[in-house]
C-alpha cells in the first residue's frame, strides 16, 4: 500500500480529485467504483467543478457504488441511490444506464445480491475502486467477521456502525440494520483501490489498517493483499500513526 499523506480534508479530496481526473483521462470509458459516506463529498465536489471548469466527461464512463441500505428506496432521502444522485450524478453528465447501485428495496434482496454480483462480473474488472473505512475497519458494509471471500450479500450492520451512521438521519431507530454490500472479494477484483482516510475519529482506524496482520475481523487489512492500492490520509486520520512513531516515505 502507497501513503500519501497531506495536510487536511480539503487536501485530501483536492488529490483524490486529480487521481481520479487523470485516470479518467486515460481511459474515458473507464469502470469507476463509488463509495458513499461523509469522506468522499470533498472528492466528489472537487470533480464536479473540474467537470464544469474543465469539461472533464463522465459520458462513457460506467459507475458501480459499493453498497444500500436494505429497505430504503432510491428516492429516500437516506438513500445511498439519493446521496450520489445529490451529491455527484446530478452535477456531471454521466448516463443513467450506466450508473449501477444496489436496489435496497428490490422484492428479493438475496437475488438482488446475485444479480448486481452478476452485472459486475459482466462489464468486468472495476478500474478503480474508492473506498472509505469504518472505525471498526469495515470496507463497503463489509462488517468485521465477513468472509474474504465474499461477493456482494446482505449485511446486519455492527451496532458501532448504526451509531456512526445515526447522524445522517433523525434517530438511531430510523437506521436500518441490514445494508447489500459489494463483498470483500468482489471489493478485491477490482484493478486499482483509492482509500480516503480523514480526520482524527479514524486514526485508530488507520494505525491497525498498518500494524495489524491481514484479519477477517479487521477487514479493510485484505487491501495489503492487493497489489496497487494507494491510501491518502490527513494529518488528523494520521495522528495516532505518528504517536506511535511510524514514519512513511
Ligand atoms: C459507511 C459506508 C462506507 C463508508 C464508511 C465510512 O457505513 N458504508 O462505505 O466508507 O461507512 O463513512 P464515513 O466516510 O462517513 O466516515
């Protein structure tokens, strides 16, 4: 794994922005995977206005979002189907078609799972993935315990993570327990990993991710398994690292 280390969360999202830009660059019809949460809202804020600066283009670009609640549809407003509309889809002129997010309110939730593993599997490697970390380590909604083989499947979300998650809605009761999830292999395929770490209630978070043994129960450690996976952290996420004297090139 590759650290970058930069000052803040703007400097965060700004370099993530620009890894993204210029591997779009590159391949303009590239597979790029989503990730939801407050990390990437920085990143995804510095795209659109390259996108409405620069006319970086989104037209053949397919994206494939890590994770949904279960129960909620595409139109609630806690959605993850809402948040990247709002937050990024509606700001650039990527296609409808080509945006693939799973269906938290499909009839079938377990052939949901089968058939968005399936509509992976179909267009391929995703290019590059952007992940954020939970304080327990997770990756997507891949909760500490999952099986690194796993494919996209219904999760029952940790307590600590329906507390995290709480402050986007009114009460902790109207989160919903269970999320479909990219599973942590199908996490694993794709070519390239973009981790954003920010701010100091992740630096636990990052410490075990560098000191820890690849663990089930800490699942963001399977990325020291991939082979091109670059981490950008700020001072803040980087703090307890520092505390614990470990320095990086
Ligand atoms: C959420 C999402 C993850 C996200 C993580 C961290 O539960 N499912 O994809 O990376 O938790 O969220 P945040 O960026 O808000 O700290």
């Amino acid at each position: 794994m590759k650290l970058i280390l930069v000052k803040d969360y703007q400097e965060m999202s700004k370099q993530a922005a620009e890894y993204v830009i210029e591997k779009l660059l590159q391949n303009p019809n590239m597979k790029l995977g989503l990730a939801t949460g407050g990390t990437p809202i920085g990143t995804y804020k510095f795209l659109i206005e390259d996108h409405k600066r620069n006319g970086t283009s989104y037209q053949n670009v397919k994206s494939f979002n890590l994770d949904e609640y279960v129960g909620l549809s595409a139109t609630n407003e806690n959605s993850y189907h809402y948040y990247m509309n709002d937050v990024f889809f509606n700001h650039i002129d990527i296609k409808k078609k080509n945006v693939h997010i799973p269906s938290g309110d499909a009839p079938d939730i377990q052939k949901e799972c089968e058939d968005y593993e399936t509509v992976l599997t179909k267009h391929g490697r995703v290019d590059l993935q952007i992940l954020g970390i939970g304080n327990n380590g997770h990756i997507g909604f891949n909760e500490p315990g999952t099986s690194f083989d796993s494919k996209t499947h219904i999760v029952k979300l940790a307590p600590s993570t329906i507390r995290a998650n709480s402050r986007y809605f009114e009460s902790m009761e109207e989160v919903p327990t269970r999320a479909v999830t990219m599973g942590i292999s199908t996490i694993m395929q794709s070519k390239e990993i973009l981790l954003l770490v920010s701010g100091e209630s992740k630096s636990k978070a990052l410490l075990k991710l560098w000191e820890n043994e690849v663990d089930e129960y800490f699942p963001a450690s399977v990325l020291k398994k991939h082979p091109a996976v670059t981490v950008i952290a700020d001072e803040a996420a980087y703090a307890e690292l520092r505390a614990n004297d470990r320095a990086f090139a």
